[in-house]
C-alpha cells in the first residue's frame, strides 16, 4: 500500500512539475554558456572550471543521498505497516493489554521514521550551501582573471560586466537543477521500489497452450500427488484419490495434515511441481487450463470469511456481477440467510461494514456460502467453513449443504465431524497422507484415527464411538 500511494505520489510529484522544470533549466545554462564562449572563449572556460568540480562533489553526494531517500520510503512503509496492524487488531491488543507496549513499538518504528528523513534533509540541504561557495570561487576567477585582462587593455571593461551578469544567471539555474535533482533522487528511490513490485511475476502462470475448461460434470482426481512448500519438507504424500461427480466427500485430519493444501492444488492457488504427480478434473489436467476457467468453476468457502466494504447485494454478487436481484435473493434463501437479511436495515442494501464488522461470523459464513452458490459451481469447496459458527448457523449450514449437494459434486474439510457425518466418503488424512476412507460408520467399525478423532470431539447430540 505504501509502494502504490506513497511512492507513487513521490514519482508524480516529478513528472507533473519537475520535469519541465528541468527541462526549461537545462535550455537556459546551454544558453548562457554558448553568450559567455562568443563573447571571451578563454575566460568562459576558466570561469566555468567549477563546474566540473561541482559535477564530481554531486557523484559522491548521490550515493549518500540514494540510501538515505531510499530508507525515507523504507521507513515510511514501516510506520504505515505498523498502523494498520495496530488499528487491525485493536480488541487483541486491549484484551491483552498490549497499549502501552504497542505505544512504545510504534513510537520506536515512527521515531526511526523521523531520523531517515533528518538525515535526507541534512544531505539534502548540503547542496545548496556547496552550489553557493561554487559561485563565489566563480565570481573570484572572474575578478581576477578577467581584471587583468581589463588592465592590460585586451577586454573592455563592459564584458567583465556582462560576465559577471551571466555567472549569476548562470548559478540561478543551477542552483535549481540542483534542488530539481534532489526531487529526482527521492523520485528515484520511489520508482525503484514501485519497479520492483511491478516486475515480480506471479509464480502461478498459465501455459502458453493452455485452453478453456469447458462445463465439467465434476469428477476430481488427485493422481499420487506430492507437494513441499520447502524443499525437502513434503507436506502431501502420494495422494491418490478420486472424487466422482456429484458425491460429497470430506476430509478430516487434525491440524497440518494436509487438507487446505490438497484444495489449494486442485484450485491452483499452489502449483504441483513436475514431478509431483497430477490433478485433473474431467481428466482435464488443471496445469493445462486456464487459471480463470478453473476457478470459475470451483466455489471456495474459506474458513476466514471474508466480506468487502459494501452492501450485502455486493459481496454476494461479488463472483458474478451480472447477476440481477432475484438470483441474489434466490442464492441466500437456498444457505437459509435470506430472513436474516430481511430484518437488516435496509435488506440487501444494508451495509456490511469492513470485513464484515456488522455481521457474526456465522452469518459471514453463509453469505460467503451463498457468494459461492451464486456463481453455480459444478464443484464446492468448504473449507473449515462451520469452524467459528454457532450451534445454530451450523444446522443451518448443514441444511443447506443437503441442497447444495445435489448434482454437485462437494468437498467439506472439517474439525467439526458433526458436519461430515452424512457424507458420502470421508477421508481421514494424517501428515499428508490417506490413512482412512470410507462411511462415517465404517470409520468408526475400524476404530482407529477418525474414530480416536471422532471420540476426542464428544459432540453433544452424536453418537459416541462406545455406543
């Protein structure tokens, strides 16, 4: 945020004013100095041999100056990191009563703030001063050089006036490119930084070849995959699984063992390596499609249920703008949030707020659940989506996925069993790999990690793995 604002309003600053600026500076000196050569060559050179000394003293500042405006926008990031995250999580900090601690790590990173910009002021206001003792070497040349040559006769004493005259219209514009050079620097520092996020390539590309993923039916099927966020630290081993269309599948695991990552994969939010086995839905390999065809058949439920600043129409059309009311309407009556919404303010339009803030976070999980429905996906994903829901939304949840469900093919990853109970086929992970699958009964028959997984829940209203 701070590269996108911050530096980019830097960078603006030079080209709206700067650039002309020094432009129109750049046109007086080449004039200035083409008057003074016609007039006496030699004293115009003797004169103007400050200049290079000028040009050598700038060299050396600019190294100085570059890491100093550098670390001013460095800096600055910081301060505006460090706000947000305090503003964000304000109710953890009073909770844990955190303000004077974080008081004082935001005073320390807005104090080195200060400093960065003390230190690019001085080097910065070392320019000035440096261009002005250049003008009075200048003037002394001028005098000295220039007075005898008025004594000995060989000048009239009007081009020493006329000299001197231009020595100072000569050092107004530099002193002006000077202080424009400055800007350039800071402009610098800020186009180096915005460069460097403007040339990170997504990790995540599609094939040159890759096609359109038609209509699928919704078949998935994870073909021994293998998966490492770090080399040499698998976190999926030799997964091989199919999903058929249409059936509901969940896959339980404690903590770690892989299951968010195996949907990052079938949505591509993480790439297989080639060596990693192979995904593909309707046998289409989903590292030769598109990235957008992909997903836009695949709805994604996220445990962190996230809303826009806007109205409840919005984020639930947010997948699918052309979608008109009725189809909003219809999307929330089918996840049971509709009556809720109906008793907002002002209905669909009612503003949700900053992430949601108005909403619990059981009804930021159905809204997002019906944000998924209405883009009408042949695959739905629900990833630890009843996880921060009440008892209540949770039957509601529940009984919407029974409708949600048909001709569909569903993946709920769960901690809560009570919502994987009537699946289709559960499948038990455990450090990345399938150790269990079947029925929720026949888990339990077999009595080992979902029935031990199952057993730890004791979830009031099911039946125990002793009964």
């Amino acid at each position: 945020m701070s590269r996108v604002q911050n530096d980019v309003s830097q960078l603006q600053e030079l080209l709206t004013g700067g650039v002309l600026n020094l432009l129109v500076n750049v046109i007086s000196l080449v004039g200035i100095v083409i008057v003074m050569i016609s007039m006496n060559p030699r004293l115009a050179l003797i004169t103007l041999s400050v200049v290079p000394v000028l040009g050598i003293i700038v060299v050396i500042w600019q190294q100085y100056a570059r890491r100093a405006f550098i670390r001013v926008r460095q800096a600055i990031a910081e301060v505006n990191d460090r706000l947000q995250e305090g503003i964000s999580g304000v109710r953890v900090t009073q909770s844990l009563n955190r303000e004077d601690v974080n008081y004082e790590q935001f005073d320390d990173v807005n104090k080195a703030h200060y400093d960065a910009n003390l230190n690019a002021i001085r080097l910065q206001a070392l320019m000035q001063p440096t261009v002005q003792v250049m003008t009075g070497i200048a003037y002394g040349l001028l005098i000295i050089f220039g007075g005898q040559q008025v004594l000995a006769e060989t000048m009239q004493p009007g081009v020493l006036i006329g000299f001197i005259l231009y020595i100072q219209r000569f050092f107004e514009p530099v002193m002006a490119l000077t202080m424009e050079y400055t800007q350039l620097q800071r402009a610098m520092a800020s186009g180096a930084r915005i460069f460097e996020l403007l040339d990170v390539e997504p990790e995540i590309q599609d094939e040159p070849d890759a096609i359109e993923l038609p209509r699928i039916e919704g078949e998935i099927d994870f073909d021994h995959v293998h998966f490492s966020y770090l080399p040499g630290l698998e976190v999926l081993h030799d997964i091989d699984l199919t999903v058929k269309p249409g059936e509901t599948v969940a896959i339980v695991g404690r903590t770690g063992a892989g299951k968010s990552s195996m949907m990052n994969l079938l949505a591509r939010l993480y790439e297989l390596e080639d060596n990693g086995g192979k995904i593909t839905v309707d046998d289409y390999d989903v590292r030769e499609v598109t990235q957008q065809s992909l997903r836009q058949q695949i709805g994604i439920v996220p445990q962190d249920a996230f809303l826009f600043s806007g109205t409840v129409e919005d984020n639930i059309r947010y997948g699918n703008m052309e979608a008109t009311r009725e189809d909003v309407v219809k999307a929330a009556q089918t996840v049971g949030v509709h009556d809720f919404i109906n008793t907002m303010e002002e209905g669909y339009d009612s503003q949700v707020g900053e992430r949601g803030g108005n909403l619990s976070a059981g009804q930021r999980q159905l809204v997002c659940l019906a944000r998924a429905i209405l883009t009408d996906p042949p695959i739905l994903v629900l990833d630890e989506a009843t996880s921060s829901v009440d008892t209540n939304a949770e039957r509601i949840m529940q009984e919407s996925l029974k409708q949600l469900s048909r001709n569909r093919t569903c993946i709920i990853i769960a901690h809560r069993l009570s919502t994987v109970t009537h699946a289709d086929r559960i499948i038990a992970l455990e450090s990345g790999a399938i150790i269990e699958e079947g029925t929720h009964q026949e888990l339990l028959d077999k009595k080992g990690l979902y029935y031990s997984m199952f057993g730890a829940m004791s979830t009031p209203g099911l039946e125990s793995p002793d009964n």
